[in-house]
C-alpha cells in the first residue's frame, strides 16, 4: 500500500515537472531559403544604335584630273537623292574606359550644271561613301548624371564617284574613279542626364591623315523608355577635304538624325 502511494506521488511530481521542462526547450528553427547569389558581370556595359542620318551633300568632287564639279544636295531633297543608307553606331564601356565605332555607307545622287571649262550642260553624278570609324576613350569627368570622355581613333573611307555628262561634246560621255585613305583624329564625347527620361548626347573629333582635313560634329536628345531602350534626334554634319592623283572629295554631309538605342 505504501508502495503504491509512493508510485502514484512519483507520477504527479512527473507530472507537474514536465511542462517546466518543456518550457525551457527551444522550439525548433525554421531557417529561411537561401537567397540565390547574384549573378556574377564583367563590368562592361554594352550599346548598338542603329539611326537614319537624313544628309545632304555639299562641296566639291572631281575624277581624273576633270575640273571640280559642286555638289549642292540638302537633305530637305533626301528622298530625292538618297539611293541607299546603314549606319550604325556601338559602344561598350568600363568604368572611366570605352571603346566604340560608327559606320556609314551612304550612296546618293545629283544632277548638276557642268561648270565653265566642261564642254556640257550638266553632270549626273552618283557617290558612295563608306567610312568605319573605331576609337576609345576615358572618361575625364564621370558622375551619377553622365560622362565626358576624350577621345581617339581613326576612320576609314571608300568613296567612289560615277560621272556622266548631258549635252554639247560630251553628251553621254561617263566615268568612274574612287579612292581609300585612313584619317587619325581625336576629340570628346559625352552624356548628360537632364532627368529620369531625358538626356542630352554628342561628339566632335577632328583629324588628318590621308585626308588634308577630317571633322565630325554631332548632338542630340534623347528620350528613355526603359533601362535597355531609348530613341535619339539631333543633327550631324561631317566634313572631309580629301584629293589625290586627280581625284577630289572635299564635301560636307549634313542633316538631321534619328535613332533606336539598345542597351545591354
């Protein structure tokens, strides 16, 4: 009897003693997922814009030794003149560094009076323009807002003429002459953010080589629609003077731009 007593004392004391203890464990620790490692970058940002340069032509061209012909083509005419155009410009940038290149090809054509000493009463003429242009740069001021980078590289350029005469002694008469040469130049190149969407952007670069001048001035603004797209509109105007073994090419190709912008 006193062993049963003790039994069922022993029991209550169990009892009471098990929450206690209970109380002092820990619940068990649920641990959170993992969150997954960010992906690992190199640092370099890339763009492609590709744009449409509607530009008239204006200066002076020649083959063969011929008298200069001048051209006056403006780009309000383009679709008048234009044969054919692809442009596209890129750039990948690291840090303060970049690297980028413009190419060009451009084919228009005109129909011109023929000057004093050329028996005829006008030139048809046609020209093609390819220009590849590589550089890089660093960025002497980068901030949150932008960047302005000075700049080097070289361009260079194909340019081909086709001439044909109307009239008096040369009616029907026609020629082709083309030329290449490599420029150097150098100059800046920059960006501005004026708010979350618009931004200001343009370049200038000036230069020699094979040519006797070679310059190029552009600017425009842009608009941001997302973080990897956004349209441009300016205007440029490039400049060579170039002239060897009888052939000529000393124009300015001008006029209003319109590009996409892709960023990745």
């Amino acid at each position: 009897m006193i062993g049963s007593v003790r039994l069922v004392a022993l029991l209550g004391l169990a009892a009471l003693a098990t929450p206690a203890i209970a109380a002092d464990v820990p619940p068990p620790v649920v641990k959170a997922p993992a969150a997954p490692a960010p992906v690992a970058t190199d640092g370099w940002t890339y763009t492609l814009a590709p744009y449409f340069w509607a530009a008239g032509m204006a200066g002076d061209v020649g083959q063969f030794g011929l008298p200069a012909v001048h051209v006056d083509a403006d780009f309000s005419d383009i679709f008048d003149h234009l044969d054919f155009a692809a442009m596209v410009m890129g750039e990948a940038r690291k840090d303060r560094f970049s690297v980028f290149g413009d190419i060009l090809y451009v084919k228009l054509g005109a129909d011109v009076t023929a000057p004093r000493r050329i028996p005829a009463d006008s030139v048809d003429i046609t020209s093609t323009t390819f220009a590849g242009l590589a550089g890089v740069g660093y960025a002497l001021w980068d901030g949150p807002k932008g960047h302005l980078d000075v700049v080097g590289g070289v361009r260079a350029w194909h340019v081909s003429t086709d001439i044909s005469f109307k009239g008096q002694a040369l009616d029907g008469r026609s020629g082709r002459d083309s030329a290449s040469w490599v420029d150097g130049l150098a100059g800046l190149r920059g960006r501005y953010e004026l708010s979350d969407k618009l931004y200001l952007t343009g370049w200038g670069l000036v230069g020699a080589g094979g040519a006797d001048l070679d310059w190029d001035l552009g600017g425009g603004v842009g608009y941001t629609f997302n973080d990897r797209l956004s349209m441009v509109v300016g205007y440029r105007a490039l400049g060579v003077d170039y002239e060897q073994d009888g052939f000529l090419f000393d124009v300015v190709e001008q006029g209003p731009i319109i590009g996409t912008v892709l960023k990745f």
